[in-house]
C-alpha cells in the first residue's frame, strides 16, 4: 500500500524554493508536493515563467551600478545606526 503525505505549500515556500534559500528538508518536502500534486506544480512552472519573464524585461539594467544618491544614503543610514548603537 502507498501512502502519500500531504504537504501544506505555501507562496513563501515556492518563492524560497526558486530562490533556493529553504533548507534541504523543506526544498525536498516542496519538490515532493510538485511530484504529487498538479497544483503546487502549476504553481512552481507559474512563478518559473514570471521570474524568467521579470528577467528578460529588465535585464538591460541588472548590471547597472547603483546611483551614488542611493549608496550614499545606505551609508550614512549605517553610519546613524552605528552611532545609535554607541
């Protein structure tokens, strides 16, 4: 006799899949929903397909430094924070 688990899925898993930021149990727990669950597999190809499409619509300026305005902001942001700490 076969038994399959059900795995509670979420979107933030999925996410974390793709990003591969989960921890091996919970990416092999996700994959294994994939396998045995049409829905979750949609869902995973779905998302797939968005960050593929997210990438070729902006990848003219992944590479792009970032403005000295916005570097210099995060610095001094981390230089107050620093001196909050003090």
């Amino acid at each position: 006799m076969t038994v399959k688990m059900t795995v509670l899925v979420t979107d933030s898993d999925i996410n974390a899949y793709l990003d591969e930021e989960l921890d091996l149990g919970r990416a092999a727990a996700v994959a294994m929903a994939a396998v045995q669950s049409a829905p979750v597999a949609a869902k995973l190809e779905a998302y797939r397909n968005q960050t593929a499409g997210l990438r070729a619509l902006f990848a003219s300026v992944l590479d792009e430094p970032i403005p000295a305005r916005l570097t210099s902001l995060t610095r001094s942001g981390a230089r107050i924070k620093r001196m909050a700490m003090n």
